[in-house]
C-alpha cells in the first residue's frame, strides 16, 4: 500500500520529498506493527501532507483494535496503531532523503481520557528499504 497526496503544497523545495513519500511501500512497514503488536487489522491509506512551511510528513492509521487489547477492552472506547511523529527529509549524514516514523498505540478510556504509548520507531530509506526499532527491546 502505498501513500497518497492530501492536503499538501507541492513547491520547488519539497517536490523531490513529496515524489519520494510516493514510492514507499507500508505493506511491510504494517505487517511488522502487526506481528510485533499480536495484532489483526487493517490499516488506512496512508496520507501525504506538508504544514505551513511546506515540511512533507505521511500519516497513517489502524482500524479500531480495542477488542484486542486483552483486558483493556472493557475500559478502552478506542484503540488505534497511528504515526504518532513522522518525516520525509534529506538525511544529514548521508544527503539520502528519509522517511522516519514513531508507530503509536493511541487509546481513549470509556471513562473520558486518552494517551498513547510507542509501539516502535521506523525509517525507510531506497538504499536500506526498511529499518525497526521495537519498543522495549534491547539492540544489541
């Protein structure tokens, strides 16, 4: 699955981020989350939009997992898996442009209330396709 245009200015400076958030594959990227999480869903197009300085992000979104949330489903109203924090940029290091992303559970309480905890941290890059870090464990 791959990202789609929404709500995004196209300019000269960030015409090459906004070409490249549209060669990304998320199938692998929600297949991990899924797998890592022990999780079944479905995941929403992901989005690609640019804010008031024209910076590129992608976001993106699960369906509705409360009911997998083991003994949190009789307190959760809503529970989704969602970039929490995402960006297309030109890596410092390498010049390569990057797409990196916090993968999130995002969950509001039947009682009034909502937070959310990271679930792992990934980027995406032509050369190296793919990269996670899971949450909570060790790399060594």
């Amino acid at each position: 699955m791959k990202a789609i245009v929404k709500n995004a200015t196209i300019t000269n400076e960030n015409e090459e981020l906004v070409n490249f958030a549209q060669t990304i594959d998320f199938a692998e990227l929600f297949d991990h989350i899924k797998a890592f999480a022990g999780i079944n869903c479905t995941f929403q197009q992901p989005e690609i939009s640019t804010n008031r300085n024209t910076e590129v992000f992608i976001r993106f979104m699960s369906d509705d997992i409360a009911s997998q949330t083991g003994p949190f489903a009789a307190i959760l109203k809503r529970c989704n898996i969602s970039s929490f924090s995402n960006s297309v940029r030109r890596d410092r290091g390498t010049g390569e442009v990057k797409y990196w992303v916090i993968a999130s559970i995002q969950y509001d309480h039947k009682d009034g209330g909502y937070n959310g905890m990271e679930v792992c941290r990934a980027w995406y890059t032509h050369s190296e396709g793919w990269v996670f870090k899971d949450a909570g464990v060790d790399s060594e």
